[in-house]
C-alpha cells in the first residue's frame, strides 16, 4: 500500500506538471513543418518592417510571435539558384545548379528526403523552377509558375489563389498519425515576364492601395544609374526591365501598385495556412518559417528584378515562429547575418533529425534558444552566375559584411568597394580610394578564402 501511496503521488505531480508546462508534451512529439517562401520579395515588403505603404496584416501577425532576422541574406540572387540552396543547404558552386536546372547533389541530402525518411508527410505547393518536378519524391506535390492566371478544371484561377486551394488541401487530408512537412512556394509577387502589365492581381484586391501614391527611393534616379559600373548598358537585361516598368512615373505607379496587390494576395493566403494550423489544434507544435526566394530592385540604381549583388537584391525576409521560442523572445528582431543556406539544417534540427554532412549552413535556433548566443558568422561570399551572355546578365560575385560590401565582377576584371554604414544605398565605390587600399587587399585575401570555401561540400 505504501509503494502505492507513493507511485500515486509521483503520477500526479507528473500531470500537473504536464498540464502547466505543454512545453514538455510538445517536445515528445515530432515538430510539423511550415514553409512560406515567397517570390521576388525583399526585406522591408512587410509592413512590420517599417515599409509605409505595403499591408501585409498576417505576416506582421506572424512577426509578433517569431523572431524576425533583419540582416537576413540570400548567397545567390535568383529564383532556381535560391530554391536549390533552400533544398540542400549549400553554395550554387557546391550543389551546382547555375539557373533553373535541376541541382546535382543527390536527393538524399535535401532536408525534404531526410525528413521523408524518417516518417515525415512531405508536400509541395506551387513554384519549383528546378527542371522536372520529381513528384515521386513527394506525398503531394503540385508544381506551377510563370503566369497569374490560369485554366483549372475549366475556371480562370489565378495562381495565389491556387497556391491557397493546394496547400489547404494539403493540410486537410494529411494523414493525422504522421509529422509533416509544407513547402508552399508562392510565385507572386514575381512578374509575368511577357505580359505588357507585368503584375496582374485578383479583383478581390484591386480597392487595395488607392489613392496612394508610393515614394520612389532616392537611388532610383538616373544618375544612381550612371553610378553603376561602365558596362552596364541599355542591353542589361535589368535595365530592359526598368525600361517596361519603372521609367515613367505613372508606370512605376501603376507597376508598385499592383505589386503590392499581389504581396497582399500572398499575405492573405498566408493567414488562411496559419488559421488552419490554429483550427487543427497544431499551431503550438509546428515551426513556421517565413522568407524568400531573393530581394528586389523597386527602380533602385535604375534597375528592375534582382541578380547583382546590392542591398534590395541580396537582402530577404526571415522570421521563425518556433513552438520551443521563449515568450521573452517573441516579437523581436535579431541582426546577426544569417543565410538562406541555413535553413536546411535549422529544420532538420528542429526535427531532431540528422543533418547531412554536405549541408554547408548552420542551425540558426541557438541564436534564439540559448541564453549566450554561440559565435557568428560575421560576413559571407555572394556568388551569381552569367545568364545567357555578360551584357545580359554578367558575372557578379561579393564578400558581404555588416559595414563593407566587396562586389567583383570578374569577366570585366572590375572591383568595387562600398562602406554601407556611411553610404546604405551604396552609392559612391571607394575602390580607388587611396585611404581604403589595404582594406582592400584585406577583402580581397578574406573572399578568396570564403570562395574556395564555398565551392566544395564539407
């Protein structure tokens, strides 16, 4: 009677532990997976980061609970390059896709087989732009982008509306026994390239934003143009797309405007996915992560879209909504340098599952989890390929660190040197700046070292 008596009490302040710390039942379980990669998005799109125009209510929603990384990079500024870094957690020169290709390290090292592998339910919604869809490898997959509109079962749907449609049925008939893994990779707010008009939105979201005039930056003038390196010429395909959006002030109106239509649309649907965790009782054990495929020049440098290495190209959004975040952390930002690269390992780590020797990123948690954060990274290698030819889109390569950017442009045999404490829109290169020449050689020496480091798999 007595071992009774005792084992009676140990089970009972066993439960009402359990009931004041769900923590603790949390932690047994496998922790779900929610990914919301937006396209073509930057930094400051989100109205919590302090952009005066832009409504993005669920996101900022999303930010009060998560913790927001402000200094957050991308190590290649396109949409097949970023996705296959997503996947597998390295460099372009490590996994090897330099445009839209499917990448060259084996699938078994992606953060999505690795979780597949060890009972996860996988999905995929929306944008791929990595060759084939291997839809194989996938519990549900569907695989679509290039257009705002579309054909479906014989209705005009447009794409973010269908992104939506997929990932709540993803979430629905999910089997409940098993974790799971959501990837809803939006194509808005990206243009249809080939359409005149660039940014075509829903109905539902045409009485957004009228009557506001939104400002231009004070880099997007011509003589931010000029500034650029000589063989920057009308043939940049950069320019081509300022030229078809952005040189007229109307235009530029009418093209932000609807931009920032279609962001909202996104935003919309990502409040429908978060509500549907919170409807399904799962919110407090999944991990959110919000963020994007690369940055965006809104008419900056007299530029449109992205690829090179300034700020509103390389710089994206990052926010981590984490069941284990402390309430204390909730709500605040984080400026440590973190990378798209990183995201592989900080999910499979969360999983508490292996994290492939190939992945070359780091878990980002303990920047928010432990009480000293660990050492840093405190500058990274930035590296785009040519696309097509060097007057269309040419080689450009960087070493990023909080105070000095050192872009190359090695077909050109062209250096450039920017303080982005003094000149944020980088705007006056102190190349040739006799004060600056050992920084210089300084860079020089530490790009070459993250460069060699890049280019091969640990």
């Amino acid at each position: 009677m007595y071992i009774q008596a005792i084992v009676l009490r140990i089970s009972i302040a066993l439960l009402v532990c359990l009931s004041l710390c769900p923590a603790l039942v949390r932690a047994e379980q496998p922790m779900n997976i929610v990914l919301l990669f937006a396209d073509d998005w930057r930094h400051d799109t989100l109205g919590v980061a302090g952009n005066p125009v832009v409504q993005t209510p669920h996101l900022d929603q999303l930010a009060n609970r998560s913790v927001r990384f402000t200094q957050n990079c991308v190590t290649t500024s396109i949409c097949g390059v970023s996705r296959a870094t997503l996947l597998t957690g390295q460099w372009m020169s490590a996994h090897g896709c330099r445009g839209f290709t499917m990448f060259e390290t084996d699938w078994e090292d992606t953060f999505v087989s690795v979780l597949r592998s060890h009972g996860y339910h996988v999905g995929h919604v929306g944008k791929w732009h990595n060759g084939r869809f291997p839809k194989e490898q996938y519990d549900f997959g569907t695989a679509y982008h290039g257009k705002h509109w579309y054909n479906v079962d014989g209705e005009r749907m447009h794409v973010t509306a269908r992104n939506d449609r997929d990932a709540l049925k993803f979430l629905n008939d999910r089997p409940r026994d098993k974790p799971f893994c959501l990837v809803t990779s939006f194509f808005a707010p990206h243009a249809e390239d080939n359409s005149p008009e660039q940014y075509l939105p829903q109905p539902w979201s045409e009485s957004l934003y009228e009557g506001v005039t939104i400002p231009r930056a004070e880099n997007a003038t011509e003589e931010s143009w000029e500034r650029l390196p000589p063989f920057f010429n009308e043939q940049n395909e950069g320019r081509a797309r300022w030229r078809k959006r952005f040189d007229e002030s109307a235009k530029y109106q009418r093209m932000m405007t609807n931009y920032y239509r279609l962001v909202s649309e996104v935003d919309s649907v990502c409040g429908k996915i978060l509500a549907e965790l919170d409807r399904q009782g799962i919110r407090d054990n999944t991990l959110v992560i919000f963020t994007a495929d690369n940055g965006y020049y809104h008419a900056e440098h007299g530029l449109a879209d992205k690829w090179y290495p300034h700020q509103e190209s390389i710089r994206v959004p990052l926010m981590i909504d984490d069941p284990r975040l402390p309430e204390s952390r909730q709500g605040t930002t984080d400026e440590h340098l973190t990378l798209n690269v990183d995201l592989a390992p900080t999910i499979l780590a969360a999983a508490g599952l292996p994290i492939p020797a190939t992945m070359q990123g780091t878990d980002i948690a303990p920047l928010y989890l432990d009480a000293s954060p660990p050492e840093w990274r405190t500058d990274y290698y930035y590296e785009h390929p040519t696309i097509r030819d060097t007057s269309f889109i040419p080689t450009s390569e960087a070493l990023v660190t909080p105070q000095y950017k050192y872009m190359v442009w090695p077909e050109h045999k062209y250096e450039q040197l920017f303080d982005l404490k003094d000149d944020p829109q980088e705007e006056h290169d102190l190349a040739s700046d006799p004060e600056q020449q050992q920084r210089l050689t300084e860079m020089r020496q530490r790009f070459a070292e993250l460069k060699a480091k890049a280019q091969k798999a640990p």
